[in-house]
C-alpha cells in the first residue's frame, strides 16, 4: 500500500487585513483562513505575528491531512449608512 504524505508548497500568500485597536496596537486577520486572526503593538510586529499564525494554522492542517486553501478573490470596500 502507497501511503501519500500530503505535499506543503514551498510558499503560498493569502491576503491580510490589519485595523487599530482601540486599546492600541493593530489586529491583523485572515479572511481564507477561517479563524487566524493576531495582534501586535505595531504593523511590523503584527505582520510577523501574521505570518506566524498562517504558518501554524497551515502546519496544523497538514497535521490534520486537510488541503491548504488557495485564496478566492476578495474585495474590500466601504459604505456610509445613516447613523
């Protein structure tokens, strides 16, 4: 019997959305990966923090023998409502 290692890419890139928090610092999140969000005291720690927590979920659904997801198109954009 042929057992099949699920393969990893050797890089993949998602996209990342990053928001002040209102205590300070930024939130970062991962809209293609449900759930893996971080934060940091600053952008450049943020990122790193990001790029950690992708790095783990990712790990962890190899782990798991679930694919990584590739990305979709996503959009952001902005509307005005009356307050």
């Amino acid at each position: 019997m042929k057992v099949m290692k699920s393969r990893v890419p050797k890089s993949v890139s998602y996209s990342v959305y990053y928001e002040q928090a209102p205590e300070g610092g930024y939130v970062a999140f991962v809209p293609a990966l449900p759930g893996c969000h971080t934060q940091g005291e600053t952008l450049e720690e943020t990122e790193f923090n990001v790029k950690e927590a992708i790095a783990l979920y990712l790990e962890s659904l190899v782990a798991h023998g679930e694919a990584i997801p590739e990305e979709r198109r996503s959009f952001q954009g902005r509307v005005t409502v009356p307050a």
